[in-house]
C-alpha cells in the first residue's frame, strides 16, 4: 500500500518528535556514563555494582545513538521520496509498523 502524503506527513512529525526526544536524553545522560574514580571511598562490590551499572548506561547510550542514526536515515529517506519501501523486497512497509518504528527500513518480513 503506497502511503499517502498525509501519512507521510504524520509520520515525519513522529520521527522529528522522537528525534528530538532521544537527543535530549543524549545530552542529559552524560553523568551515568562517567568513569568510576578508583581512589573513590566505596567498598569492592559497591565499585563493581558501580561498573556494572556504567556498562549498562553505556550500553542504553549506544542504542540511543543508533536509534538518532536511523531516525535521521529516515527522515533523509523521506525528503529524498525513499520512505516506506522495504530496502530488500521493496514492498511497501505496513503503516502501522511505521507508526510504531518510524525509522524501519524493512518490512516485517524482511526484518524478522
């Protein structure tokens, strides 16, 4: 099903509103992933509860990024006309995946 330009529309503001949203959380998370000081007064398992809760934070960081890289593929995607088609099969991806996940460059088949 070809989107209509209405849907394209809507489904540009949901990409720019996430977009948006994730910067934020990327410009406000910077303290979670800071390095552990070792001359820091805690106790062994506190400093590698510590670690290991950086790690975590650096990981949520990561796929914050990628999902900012893709979300923007998305929106070049829809200024360039390119939205909505599978990059393998080039069928049309469904609307309701693209409601969920505007950034999906696949269809459902494709992408499972």
């Amino acid at each position: 099903m070809v989107l209509s330009i209405d849907d394209i529309i809507k489904l540009e503001q949901i990409a720019s509103e996430e977009l948006e949203r994730l910067q934020k959380e990327i410009a406000g998370s910077g303290d979670e992933v800071a390095a552990i000081s070792p001359d820091k007064a805690i106790g062994r398992l506190s400093r590698l509860d510590a670690m290991q809760m950086q790690q975590v934070a650096k990981a949520a960081q990561r796929r914050r990024e990628d999902r900012v890289t893709a979300l923007q593929n998305a929106l070049d995607r829809i200024d360039s006309g390119r939205f909505g088609q599978c990059e393998l099969c080039k069928e049309w991806i469904s609307l309701d995946r693209l409601k969920a996940q505007p950034e999906a460059s696949r269809c459902g088949d494709c992408a499972g």
